[in-house]
C-alpha cells in the first residue's frame, strides 16, 4: 500500500558494493546454510514513476509468502532500503529497493510464528513466542536469547541500546544489548501486553484488555485509558494526540477511533471511521488537498488564524516571492521560522524588547566562537536596521546547538522531534528561558571587552554583567530547611525566576483563589522532601522554606500548566474573575485571571507582600517611602495548541517608547503579537486572556513601573575597532595559507562610498524537505540548512583593484551532508583547521570584519548578494548594496547567471569545473563598470535596450553559454 504521507523513501538506484558485507551478492555461498539468497536480483533497475494522485491510496506491489501460511509480521527495515515479512512458520523473506526485489530468504524458528521484528546496524530481532533471536540479513545466526518457561511474548521496543519485550504475562523484561543480559523487569498490569509505542516522554503499553498505560519517562507516574471493552486492535502516538483502535464488547471492530490528548490526559472527540462495502472499517480514500476541507479543520477553528503556525511558501525563486508584508505591516521585524530550532523566536523577541538587554548584549564582545550574548547582540543589531523584512537566528541558533549545556538540557531539536510536532513546546520554552538567563549571567559576567557595561548608579554586585543581568532578573532568596531533630540549616542563593505551584484539587471543588496569593505562596514556597542531614547523618524528612531578601526589576514565571490539573485550575480561576467582573466593567475580560498590575514589597521584618493594583494608578508617597513597588505586565508567551499543525508558540510584548521613537519617531506604548514574521499590535486585555482549551500560559513577565531609568541605554558599535583593523591590516610576515588574499595596507582604509566586490560559498548541513503533487509540481516545505564555507572581499578601486584582501573559509563543528563542490568549489578537509591548506578562521571572526565595513560605509558589489547576506546573517542598508543580478534584469523576467553576464557582456568563459568566489566577485566588478559604461552611454533607455538583446541571445542559446567565442 502507498500513501502520499507515509511512503518510506526509496533510493532510485543500489549497487551491491554500497551493501554491508552481510548483503554483498559476492559472498560465499557456502555461508548461508538453509538460506535463500536470490542473488540474480540485487541489480535493482530503476522503476518508471508510479504517478499517485495526491490524497489516494494505491498499491504498488504484491508479494506473496508461502501459500496457505499467514503473514504474522512486517517491518520496514530502519536501517537498510528493505521490507521484512515474517510468517507463522517461524520462515522470513526479505526484499529490497523500490521494485521489491526478493533479497533472502531464511528459517528462524523451527515451529513458532515470527511476532515481531526490529532492524539493527548489525542486522535483524526476531521475536517468538519464547525466545529472541539475532541473524545478519543475509541469514547468518548471531544470537540466541532464551525467555523464561511460560513466557507469551507479542512485542519488543528498542530504546538506545536497551530492548524491552512483553507480552502476555504481568512483566515486561529489559535486557541490555550490548551483553544480552536481563537488566530488569517493569511489573504491567495481568493479562499483560501486546503492544508497545514509545514517544520522547512516555513508554506507551497496550493491553489485550482493551487498555492503554502511559509511563512517563521522567516522573514513572502511569496514566491509564480504557479505550475499548473488547480489545485493543492497535494504537499509534503522534504528536500530542494518542489514536487507538479496538473492539466492542461483542468482539466487533468499533466504527471509530478513539482519541486522548496527551497533554490534558482526556478524551477527545473520536474520529469516525465509514465501513466498506463488507460492513467492516475502512478509511476515506480520499484525503482533502486543503487542509481546510476536513473536517478535523472544522474543530480547529477555535483557533484564531493570527495565532497558528506561520509558514513561509516557497517558489521556484526561494523566498522572494512570498509576501511578507501581509503577515507584518509595522516597522519591527519578525524572525523566521523555517530553520531549526526556531522554537525559540518567541523569547528572542522578548530579550529584544527588554532595552537593559538589548544594551547590554550588544556592547559585549569576548573571544569565544560560541557565546551566546555576543550572537545575541548581533542578531538585535540586525533588529534594529530592519524596517518590517524579517531576519533570521540562525547564527544564534548555530551557537546554541554548540553548547554542551543546551544539548543536555534538551533545547537542541532533531529534524524528526521539530517536524513531527512531539514536543511539548510549553515545558520547552520554561526550560529554555531559565537556561539563557543563566548562559547571559555567565557569559556577561566574564566580559573581556574593557568597555564594560554598566548601570548608571554605583553597585557592588561586580562586573558590569554581573550587575546587569542581577539586577534585572535575580532574587536574592534566603532557604530554610528544618530537620525532624531540630537542627535547621540556612542559605542564601540567587534565583532568575520562579515556578507557579497550585494548590491541590484532586478530588476538590475548586475554589476562588487570587493570583497574587497563588503567585506569593510560590516565591516563598514551603515544601516537604527528604534531604541529607548532618546531625543526623543520613536522609530525614525536613521542612524546606524559602524566604526572599531582594526583588528583581523584571519577575519572570514559569506557569507550569502542563497537565489537565492546572488548565482547568486556570480555567476555573478565570470564571471567577470574569462573573466578578460583570458587574465592574462591559470589557471583555473573559479568560482573565492575571491582573495587569501588581503591588509588591518587603516589610522591614522581611515579609514579602504582593497584591492586585488598579492598573494606571500610582503609589503614595507614603507607601514608596516604605519600599513598595508597581509592576507591570509586560510580556506574556502561550503554548498555542493547534492539534493540526503540531503547535506553536508566541508573545505578547507591551513594546515601550524608546522603540516606536527609533522605528516610528513617535513616543507611545503598545502591546504586539509576535507570532515568528506575523507581527500584529493587540488590545492589552488580548495580552492577559488564555482560553486554555488552545491558549495555555507559559511564561509572564512583569517589570518594575519605570525600572529602566536607572540603566544605561547607550549602545555602541559591537566590534572592537582596534582588533578588527588588526585583522584586516595584517603587517606580520603571510603564512603560506594566506596566499589567496593580501590585507589592506594604512592607505586603503574603507571609507564610505568605496566599493568592495563580495561573494561566499555554501555548504548543506541538511537536504530540502518537499512534497511532489500529482500533477507534477513540487512544493517545498523546509529548504536545504545552508551554512557559508567560503567569504570573499576584493578591492573595487585603486592600484590593486580586483585584489582580495579577505578570503576566509569558514570552520564548522556541524555535519555537512553535501560540500556542493560543483558550485562551492570547497572540498572535504578545507573548513577543518586541524588539516586544511586554507585561511581557516571562524564565523564570528569573519561576521566581525563585514560589520566594520558596513559601518564604514562601503557598497557592496555582487551578485545575488541577498542570499548572500541572508545566510551570513547580516542586515545590510539597501544603498550599500549592488547587485548585479538586479542590473541587467528587466522586470517580470527571468534573473539572468554571472557566467552568462560575463560571457556576454566580457567575454568571460567563467564557473569552469567548479566556482571561485574570487573570480566571480572580480566578475561582478568588472559587470558593475559595464554598467556604468552602457548607463553613461544612452542613460536607461539604452540600457533596456541592451537588456531585450540579452534576453533575446539568452533565449536563442537556451541560456547555455556556448563552447565558440561567437555571439
């Protein structure tokens, strides 16, 4: 069977030296004892298209096992471009590549049915009834695993190098296997299980019940569904939703399957299933092109469009086509999603508009290639010249996934948990904002560049980081544990923000409770654990009490709504709220339970005092003389639940003055929805409402009225002048690896106006993700990751015009999955330093340099500069950029090739074998001069002229330059 959404990717091509050596079609065949090898087929011939329409399932193939015996298991083999078939004889076959070609054939079990199968690097499990067995693929034994007597296994998971098998008996057994040792056993519940699923936070069993039991991977707390009463048929996790089909009480297939989501832990609406023509389940054969025409969409709508997942759609030109400017009509600039582990955006954004942040990062520099605050600053500088296009973090993100520390706390993504939407996106973000508070207080306080930021007034908390990050986000906090023997213990720690902990309702009414009250009990919360104590001289139940001593200017919260408990807690509060608010106001406040305003201090014993404030009001003099403070909501970030896009998350972000004066040239605040490049102001009730039915809270943010005036919001340029003219002036002796570029010299310091030819090269970290319609067109869905490899800077004037003085190739840490030499000319070793002949010198290093002449001024000369930049992650002002691509281009046709353009218009045969980004910023030069020339000649109407004879030649050629010099 096929489908246009689940068909596993087979290659069009196999030769049997790309084999692992247990598939190579010349081994001996004396190996394979009883072993079927049908070595007459591994020259797999490419397939003519199978041509699908989309949304239809069709069958491609047919094979058949051995008549009369019935096919007990399948497998698509994980490793290898093969189908495995395994029958209730205990014999299995195998067939490879896209024609289903028959490849081994062997006996595993002398009398029991093959149950279930698992791929390896080193070959395939079979699992029986009572035993575990390991073959290569050509059928050679590897291993034998006995189960003990009575055991009735059904289903085996692999995880790392751990497997778990169960089936029907009241355990399930994990054995290790790298030794084929029993390491333990999980007690299921009797009668066992029969099915197993795995998702990145629980263990997933079925049960011939007709149950499903999740144990959650962290907590090993278990959650149990009753799904059918007659049995279960099979169940799949995707996402936040749990499908399970089964039986009813008289052994019938149900008509339905039922739905749980996973992060409220209940029931959804099941999704009907129509019977075919024998009266028994089938499925739709024909699935909407348009989402919108499910009738899932339907249920979906609750949703409001500005909050769903943004995607950019991609043409045949990339990106240019796509329309930004409706997702986006304001001056501030969106950041865009298709790139990974841009999850992220939301909180980035938030950073940006806390201006103490925005400074602070953006007046740091130090030397580490991968420092977070240093990208971040170059990304807000990127922020800050953008009028409405969106920019990219991908340097940023580039950072982030670098640091051991982000990987272990699970922020870096894979391709498959980004995609697929298995993420739970709210505990994502909490974890995440706690990391890059505490990353900036490290990175910052560690500050290398001598000027130091710092806060207007005198401060003894350190260096200018130090004070900075300290002052904004830490309390200071004071914990008490008291032991049962009376002993009590006190410390004094910093904390950057705090959980939301509610109260317990299982199996209570919910009562009306205050925001504040619930947020002051979590400040100083009270708890009971057990800890080691020294009196006692081992772990006793103690009392742990946190006390706080010093407020923050910004409060950060993590919500911590992650289950069915605290949304209908948020939901139930917020009822309240608004039957309290009828009878004040006709505003709509529905879904409102946190205030705007909040009064907060410490009593001079200590005693920390929050309470709900009229917002737009003001404190007495009576009670800021005793250390009371406003602060205000600023920001808010929700989990979007949209189960038919995965997910998303945005912000909310009251944006102040000093930003709509630099952008706008007024003097106003206003709340914005960031939702990636969607860019939208709101009303500030919208900001604070979370129908948690598709809206759950994830972090708030309330900052101190007026807290900023007490920082130092000068920012200036981001890279140390002194350095960079170092590196670009270089006076010492070359190395040998030096010899592509010469540096500067005093005299031909950049100056504004100067021109300087630039072109980069590329490398994939990551192939393009696409969809192929039936009528032939493709669209993509995620473009290739590119990552620059190579950056070329020639001079565009004086005696050495057409000289590089920067070549720099760029190293990287990350996987490249395809050089791109053809077009790059870069080859496997140059961007490692350890080996490579080239000037091998980092991103950062490079991104420097290209930031000190922007800001000098000078015009960059190129072609396709935009994608240049884009990738480099630079934001360069329009008048400092020439592109010849856009020189010798009439409107509304095709962008014509720098080989083309030169041998047209120089007589250049250029791009040989592979490219050469010093040829082709020379290239495009030496275009820009023959610009001038043609424009001086006869002004734009010759120039068009010139430019139809181009197109005409270009069309005559099929726009393939010829072997001859003629024209």
């Amino acid at each position: 069977m096929n489908s246009p959404h689940c068909t596993p990717h087979w290659s069009p091509q196999w030769t049997a030296g790309g084999l692992e050596p247990s598939m190579n079609s010349y081994l001996n065949p004396n190996l394979h004892q009883d072993v079927g090898m049908y070595t007459q087929e591994l020259a797999v011939t490419v397939p003519k298209p199978v041509h699908v329409r989309k949304g239809i399932f069709s069958e491609l193939h047919s094979k058949v096992s051995e008549a009369g015996i019935p096919v007990t298991a399948t497998h698509f083999d994980l490793q290898q471009e093969m189908l495995w078939m395994g029958n209730y004889t205990g014999h299995v076959k195998s067939f490879l590549g896209s024609t289903m070609a028959r490849y081994s054939s062997f006996q595993v079990h002398a009398t029991d049915a093959i149950r279930h199968m698992q791929s390896l690097d080193t070959g395939m499990l079979f699992l029986s009834e009572c035993n575990l067995r390991g073959y290569t693929r050509g059928g050679l034994h590897m291993f034998d695993y006995q189960m003990e007597e009575g055991a009735d296994m059904h289903s085996l998971l692999m995880t790392d190098n751990m497997l778990l098998m169960g089936g029907l008996q009241n355990y399930v057994v994990e054995v290790d296997m790298n030794t084929l040792q029993e390491t333990q056993k999980f007690t299921v519940e009797a009668p066992g299980v029969t099915i197993m699923r795995q998702t990145n936070r629980f263990f997933c069993f079925g049960h011939p019940s007709g149950k499903v039991t999740l144990r959650d991977l962290r907590t090993f707390r278990t959650q149990k569904f009753d799904a059918f009463p007659g049995g279960l048929s099979d169940f799949d996790v995707h996402g936040n939703l749990l499908a399970v089909s089964g039986f009813s009480s008289r052994g019938l297939n149900e008509r339905f399957l039922m739905v749980y989501d996973l992060r409220m832990m209940r029931a959804a609406t099941p999704l009907w299933v129509p019977a075919n023509k024998e009266g028994t389940p089938g499925y739709y054969n024909h699935v909407p092109e348009s989402p919108t025409e499910s009738d899932e969409e339907l249920l979906l709508h609750t949703v409001p469009e500005k909050y769903r997942k943004v995607t950019i759609k991609y043409s045949k030109r990339g990106r240019e086509d796509f329309d930004f400017k409706h997702y986006n009509r304001t001056l501030f600039a969106g950041l865009e999603p298709q790139i990974p582990n841009a999850y992220c955006n939301c909180m980035i954004q938030v950073l940006y508009f806390l201006e103490p942040v925005r400074c602070l990062v953006q007046n740091h520099l130090c030397h580490k290639e991968f420092c977070l605050a240093c990208e971040l600053g170059f990304l807000f500088h990127m922020l800050d010249l953008s009028q409405g296009d969106p920019c990219q973090a991908s340097n940023f993100l580039r950072a982030l996934r670098n640091i051991p520390e982000a990987k272990e706390m699970g922020l870096v993504l894979s391709n498959c948990e980004e995609t697929t939407g298995t993420v739970e996106l709210g505990r994502l973000i909490q974890r995440w904002d706690h990391f890059i508070l505490y990353q900036l207080f490290q990175e910052t306080q560690e500050q290398e560049d001598p000027r130091a930021y710092r806060t207007t007034r005198s401060s003894s908390l350190g260096s200018s980081g130090d004070s900075v990050i300290r002052e904004l986000f830490c309390s200071e906090v004071e914990n008490r544990s008291l032991c049962l023997c009376g002993i009590e213990t006190v410390h004094s720690s910093l904390v950057s923000l705090f959980n939301m902990h509610y109260p317990d309702t299982q199996g209570k009414r919910i009562k009306e409770h205050d925001f504040a009250e619930i947020l002051k009990k979590s400040i100083c919360l009270q708890q009971r654990s057990h800890t080691w104590c020294g009196n006692c001289d081992k772990y006793q139940p103690t009392v742990q009490t946190r006390n706080i001593r010093r407020l923050p200017d910004v409060l950060v919260i993590n919500c911590e709504v992650n289950s069915s408990k605290e949304a209908e807690f948020w939901k139930v509060q917020a009822e309240y709220a608004f039957n309290k608010s009828m009878q004040k106001t006709d505003q709509d406040q529905r879904h409102m339970w946190i205030p705007a305003t909040l009064k907060m201090s410490l009593s001079k014993s200590q005693r920390l005092e929050i309470s709900s404030w009229p917002e737009g009001e003001e404190l007495s003099a009576a009670e800021e003389a005793e250390g009371a403070s406003l602060y205000d909501l600023v920001v808010t970030v929700p989990h979007i639940l949209d189960a038919g896009t995965g997910g998303n998350l945005v912000a909310h972000i009251k944006v102040g003055e000093t930003y709509h004066q630099r952008k706008e040239g007024v003097s106003r605040q206003q709340w914005y929805l960031f939702n990636d490049f969607l860019i939208e102001p709101i009303e500030k009730t919208e900001a604070a409402q979370f129908d948690v039915s598709w809206k759950v809270p994830a972090i708030l943010c309330y900052a101190k009225r007026n807290y900023h005036t007490k920082y130092d919001l000068r920012s200036e340029c981001q890279h140390n002048q002194s350095e960079v003219k170092s590196d670009l002036y270089r006076t010492e002796k070359q190395s040998k690896t030096d010899a592509t570029f010469i540096p500067l010299t005093v005299s031909e310091m950049p100056q504004a106006g100067d021109l300087v030819g630039l072109d980069a090269e590329f490398v994939k970290l990551s192939e393009e993700e696409a969809v192929l319609h039936s009528d032939g067109t493709k669209s993509t869905i995620t473009p290739s990751q590119m990552s620059v490899a190579r950056i070329t800077c020639v001079r565009g004037q004086g005696p050495n015009e057409g000289v590089p003085f920067i070549d720099d190739y760029i190293s990287t840490q990350e996987q490249v999955v395809d050089y791109l030499t053809k077009y790059s000319g870069t080859e496997p070793g140059d961007l490692d330093a350890t080996v490579s002949s080239k000037h091998v010198t980092t991103l950062k290093s490079t991104y420097l340099k290209l930031r000190f002449l922007i800001d000098a001024g000078v015009h960059f000369v190129g072609h396709g500069l935009q994608n240049d930049f884009r990738v480099i992650n630079l934001v360069v002002p329009k008048d400092q950029v020439i592109d010849t691509v856009h020189l010798f281009r009439l409107p509304y046709k095709r962008m014509i090739s720098l080989k083309f353009l030169a041998w047209y218009f120089l007589g250049l045969n250029i791009q040989g074998e592979t490219h050469d980004s010093t040829e082709d910023s020379c290239t495009a030069l030496k275009l820009y001069r023959k610009y001038l020339e043609l424009y001086q000649e006869g002004g734009n109407h010759y120039v068009t002229k010139v430019l139809y004879e181009v197109y005409d030649k270009g069309f005559q050629l099929n726009w393939k330059v010829p072997d001859s010099d003629a024209r």
